[in-house]
C-alpha cells in the first residue's frame, strides 16, 4: 500500500472532490489523482506545459488543475484564502519540505482551509536510518525523509483536537484528522527539537502511533 492507493481509497469511497498536494515535483502522484478540483504547491515543478497537457489527454480532470510555482508558505499567505473560498479542502498531501517546523506549518495551515471530515496525509513519517532521519542540511547521500517524524510527535502532543497516527507503509504515512484522539503524548517543541535518531529507534511505535495497514480501512470504515 503506498499513498497513491490511500489517496484513491478516500477520494473513491468518501466522494472526496477537492485535493491539495504540497510537493509534487513531476507529479507522479498529482496527476493521477481523479477530483475535479486540485491544487499543486510547489517552487519547483518538475514538468512543463506539454507535460500538462500530455497528463490532461490521459486524465481529463487535469485540465482544471490549479498550479502554485512557489512555496507552500508563500501559497498559504498569498493565495489559499481565494483559492479556498467557497470551497473546503477535502484531502492534503504535505510532502514538501520534510523538516519539522516546515511540515507542522503545512499542516496548521491546511487546517485552516479543511472540511471537518478531511483528511491530511503525510509522506515520510518514518525514516529508517540516522542518515534519511536528519534535517536538510546534515543530509549526505540516499533516501532523505528528513524530520517529519518529529510533525507527528508535535501534533500528538500540542492537538489535543486531532487524531494522527502513522500507517507502517510508503515510508510512513502520517495520518491527521479532525477527532478526539484515543492516546496522546506529553512533548514540549523544545523537547522535540532535541530529540535524536535514537529516541526515535527506541520508541518507535509509541512515539509515531504506528498502525499496520489493515488500520486504515478501519479507522475510516472502507472496503479494501
Ligand atoms: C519528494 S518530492 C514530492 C513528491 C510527490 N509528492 C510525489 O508523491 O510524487 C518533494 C517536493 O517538495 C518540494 N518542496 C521543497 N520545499 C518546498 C516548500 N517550501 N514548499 C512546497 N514544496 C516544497 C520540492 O521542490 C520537491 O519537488
């Protein structure tokens, strides 16, 4: 199971219509996605016009797409009020700059512009080695999920008004939703800026909430 296939469950099976992706780089994953209403936010796509209109021929609902060449912060300041007026973001995929503090703001401020049903999904939640775990700027070579991880830590432990667990899955699938929460931790933000690798290795299943991917049809009640 990987985020493609939790993106289509939701949008298929809770009539979901309107969708966010922060980070979408050649758009392996946003322009698959069948909803008539979907907004890309990233400083750098990695595609081109012909592209765009390839994808719209393959995937007609394409070619309404909205495209935000520029940050996601810069997006939520300048644009998000006019983009979502009249309309709630329904589903978000933050999987743009995979540092704690860039994430958690994604989140706080997809919040701000979600349906009480929707659902935020966050990619890279659960990195497997010291090296794919760091921030950017101590990152060397390989796989780079960065510190995300310590998004979710935030979030369980400063929202006690949303449900976030990880799917054991696709790197880890960061979970969020509006609903109160069954287990909650007890981190301050300086605490989690000091966190380590090891921290992380030592509790991993506490500190994530992490739940196999069987969860996911039961936590929203889908048909696999
Ligand atoms: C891992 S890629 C996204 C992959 C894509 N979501 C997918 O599933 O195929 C991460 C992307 O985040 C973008 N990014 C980096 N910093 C960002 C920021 N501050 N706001 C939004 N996107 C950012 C990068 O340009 C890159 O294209």
């Amino acid at each position: 199971m990987n985020r493609l296939d939790i993106i289509q469950a939701l949008m298929r099976q809770k009539s979901f219509k309107n969708y966010l992706e922060i980070g979408v780089e050649n758009g392996h994953i946003f322009f698959r996605i069948k909803s008539s209403f979907k907004v890309a936010v990233d400083p750098k796509f990695i595609f081109d016009a012909s592209r765009r209109f390839g994808k719209a021929i393959l995937n007609p609902y394409n070619l309404n797409n909205q495209y935000f060449e520029k940050t996601s912060d810069d997006f939520f300041a300048q644009d998000a009020k006019q983009v979502f007026a009249g309309k709630k973001l329904q589903l978000a995929l933050v999987d743009g700059m995979h540092e704690y503090h860039f994430a958690l703001r994604d989140v706080e401020n997809a919040l701000n512009y979600m349906d009480d049903n929707g659902v935020i999904i966050m990619h890279d939640c659960n990195p497997q080695t010291a090296g794919a775990a760091g921030r950017f700027e101590d990152w060397e070579v390989g796989e780079w999920n960065g510190d995300v991880w310590k998004t979710i830590i935030h979030l369980r432990s400063q929202r006690p008004d949303l449900t976030v667990f990880v799917l054991d899955c696709d790197q880890g699938l960061g979970i969020v939703t509006r609903k109160k929460p069954e287990s909650t931790l007890n981190y301050t933000p300086a605490q989690i800026d000091a966190l380590t690798y090891d921290d992380l290795v030592k509790d991993r299943q506490k500190l994530l909430n992490l739940k196999s991917t069987d969860y996911f049809y039961e936590y929203f009640g889908l048909q696999k």
